[in-house]
C-alpha cells in the first residue's frame, strides 16, 4: 500500500527491555489506521476479523493470542474540563508529542527500506537505562491534558521499578485535583494494576507523596500515624498495611487477596480508643472493617459481586487464626473457622501469616509456630468433618416433611441446632446422625414424633 507503519508505544519499550510483552501491538501509519488494519486481515490466513472504532479512528484485530490495535498518526488538543482530546491526522513525529512517557514514545519503522530502525526523539532508550519516568513535553501540560496519565507514571514507576523523574512527581502534586475529570472506572483499572505489581507499596507512597491517595482513597489514608499517651504507643496502620500487602504480594498473585490486606485494618481509625490501665484498643475493627468494603467497593467502581464477598470475609474472619494461635486450639473453634471460612481457608491463612510484621524476631517466631499448629488442625478437622463449604446434612425440606409442618421459625431453628451439635463435636457430619438429633429438636419444640 506504500504506507508509512510504526511499531510504537508499549511494545517497543518491553522489546527494548527484554520484558515479557502482554501480545499487545500498538501499530501507527500514516493515514487511515482503518483501511491499513482491513489490508492486514486481507493478508492474513483464516477469516480475520477487525473491530473498528470510527470515532477514534481506531481498529483492533487478534491473531494468534495477539491483540494489534492500529490508528492513523495524529496530533492532539485538549479542553480543561475534559480528557477527550481534539483529534486531527498528523506525522509519526505528532503522534510522539502526544504520548504520555519518553519510554513510550519510542517508536520502530515496519517500512521495507527502513525495517528495525528506531525513532527516538526525546531519548527514551537512556531514560530505559536510568529507570526514569519523564514526559516529552512539558508534564504540566501532559497531566493537566489527561490527569490519568498521573496514574500512569506512578503505575509504571511501580510496576517496572523506575524512579520518577522530580520535575514530573512535582507537576503530579501541582495538578493532582485534576484527577477529578477522570471516571473511577479508568482510576481503578490503573489502581489495581499497581495493587498488582511486584511491590505494590511503591505505588502507594508515590500516590500519597502527590496528594492523589488522599483524593482516590481517603480511608486509606486515615490509617497513617501513630499517637502515644501515657507512654503507650500504637503502630501506625498506613505503613503496617502497607507491609502487609507486600507480604501477600510476595506468596500470591490473587488481586482480591490483596484488596483483603488494604481493606484488613480499615476500620482501625474508627475504632481506635485508649483505656487506661490497658493501652490502645480497636475493638471490632474486623466487623466494622467488613461493612465498609462494600462502600469502598461502590465508591472505587470496583465488582460488587462474589469477588466482594471473598474481600468482606477475610476482613471479616482475619483475627480469628490469630486469636486461635495465642490460645488453646480447641477442634470446636478450628470447626467453626472451617464453617465460616469454607474454601477460602487457606488464603485467609495466608492473610494471617502476612499480618505479622513485628521486628520482634521471638515474637514473630513463636506466631509463626503457633499458626503451623493451626494448620495442623485445620487439615485434621477438614479431613475427619469435610466442612469447607458445609451444608447441613438434614435439609429443611426433610424438617418439613418430617413433622409435616410449613416453613417457619421451627425450621430454622431445628436446622441452627444441628449446626452447633456439628460444630461442638456433639455429633458427627453425617445424615444419620443429624436426622437423629432432628428428631430430638423437634420433640423439644412440642412438634411430635413423626409418623414414620
């Protein structure tokens, strides 16, 4: 077609560092991106199909797990109360103006004559070499313009390790507020791709050093200082939650495991009180912590589905392996976690043994053995009662037919009964068993003995 095409953006950059790309190709030309993308999928074998986006001048198409999106070269304006830029055709050089980063304004020419040659031209392959972020035009602009690209360079900085370059984490600061034009959906998407970086609390001090935390997330930020009194001090809750997300980081790649560290100690702030005699309390903060999730959830567009409900219920349970470590294991306490845990068990034990960041070596040490006895216990208790998502042996219907009664409180109160029963150890997890205390309920609630 005689058309000017360019490598550009991400790929190159994860080309130039030798990183694993995600199969995703930003391709650029000179002209119309839709008609080059048409001639692409012509070419290739199979029944290609391109999905075009007329009002950004855009298409997409996948082949062989790739993701190759292509646009016409352009040059961009904006207006101040909105992200969405003026949009007009332009050069290969237009179109590196208007990219976020030097590292991703790198481009490489597809054309035959120039095949593999880079156009570089605001030296982003030494900003590569120095682990910089830094804008190619003035970052003032650049994040006025578009404030997510304030997210970003945190993300970036985050996620490949890079120092942010003082000019821009200076103008991230100035124009922070500006993060308000832009929808919370496009503030999570990138807030959880730092949550889902190697050491996620890189990005979360770069986001409460610029005053975007405070905006984004206040709650979190409610949880930092500590206070003393009376010689008593507590820890401070920011940078202890902050440990406890990098220690989860570092054993799962689980996104919402990661949220259930953030959100673990939520509430602390609201519940926190001193008692004379006995120090700094924050009674129930799990419970209080556990209703909030949803709030937070809502306000930050995050899934308001099964994935919030794993959250609300490691933040929920999360002291209860802690406070069965400093006591006597009993196996009614370890079949009760098991009951109310179900088969996210294990990563609330994960959870737990991420909590502990005391400097105190013995401490540390004699949590981490009294947490192996726990788990000790739980595999017994599991295997002997199978209570990971436990239903109770009778049902209701066979409540019901039984004594030949209506739903009704009686109902549930004969099925709670045979719950307790199981979980003291009364009786064992089997039909037999719980039909016989079935029966034993009813009769105490004046229902009769069945009739067969």
């Amino acid at each position: 077609m005689n058309v000017q095409a360019y490598v550009i953006g991400g790929f190159v950059r994860d080309l130039l560092l030798n990183r694993e790309n995600k199969m995703d190709i930003d391709i650029v030309v000179l002209g119309s991106g839709i008609d080059f993308a048409q001639q692409v999928a012509a070419k290739l074998e199979g029944d290609i199909p391109v999905k075009y986006f007329k009002n950004f001048g855009t298409a997409m198409l996948n082949f062989n797990s790739w993701k190759v999106e292509f646009v016409g070269a352009r040059k961009e304006s904006y207006r101040s109360n909105s992200r969405k830029p003026i949009v007009e055709d332009g050069t290969i050089e237009d179109d590196q103006n208007r990219r976020d980063f030097t590292i991703n304004a790198m481009a490489i020419d597809l054309t035959v004559k120039k095949f593999g040659q880079l156009i570089d031209p605001f030296n982003g392959i030494s900003d590569l070499s120095d682990k910089i972020i830094r804008t190619p035009l003035d970052p003032d602009i650049t994040f006025s313009d578009d404030p997510l690209r304030m997210m970003r360079a945190i993300r970036f900085a985050t996620q490949l390790d890079f120092t942010i370059d003082p000019v821009c984490l200076d103008a991230i600061s100035r124009n922070a507020a500006r993060i308000s034009i832009v929808s919370m959906e496009r503030i999570s998407d990138e807030f959880n791709l730092i949550i889902q970086a190697k050491i996620p609390s890189k990005g979360f001090r770069l986001l409460d050093e610029t005053g975007l935390l405070k905006i984004i997330f206040p709650e979190f930020c409610d949880l930092k200082g500590s206070e003393i009194i009376d010689g008593k001090g507590h820890k401070d809750n920011f940078y202890h939650t902050l440990a406890v997300l990098d220690n989860v980081a570092g054993i799962s790649d689980n996104l919402w495991l990661r949220w259930a560290a953030i959100l673990h100690d939520i509430a602390k702030p609201l519940t926190k009180k001193f008692v004379q005699g006995t120090g700094w309390t924050f009674h129930a903060h799990e419970f209080k912590g556990a209703k909030m999730v949803s709030a937070i959830f809502r306000k930050l567009k995050l899934p308001l589905n099964e994935k919030m409900q794993y959250v609300e219920k490691l933040v929920l349970l999360h002291l209860r392996p802690i406070v069965l470590a400093e006591d006597v294991v009993t196996d009614s306490a370890v079949r009760r976690l098991l009951f109310e845990a179900g088969n996210d068990i294990d990563d609330l034990m994960l959870l737990c043994n991420a909590d502990i960041t005391s400097k105190n070596p013995n401490k540390v040490k004699r949590f981490l053995a009294n947490f192996e006895i726990v788990r000790q216990k739980l595999k017994e208790i599991d295997e002997k009662d199978q209570l990971r998502n436990w239903q109770p042996p009778v049902s209701g219907e066979v409540i019901m037919q039984t004594f030949g009664i209506p739903p009704s409180k009686s109902v549930g109160m004969i099925k709670d009964a045979i719950t307790e029963a199981i979980l003291e150890g009364e009786i064992p997890n089997t039909y037999e068993a719980a039909f016989q205390r079935m029966l034993k309920e009813g009769e105490k609630l004046g229902l009769g003995k069945p009739d067969s």
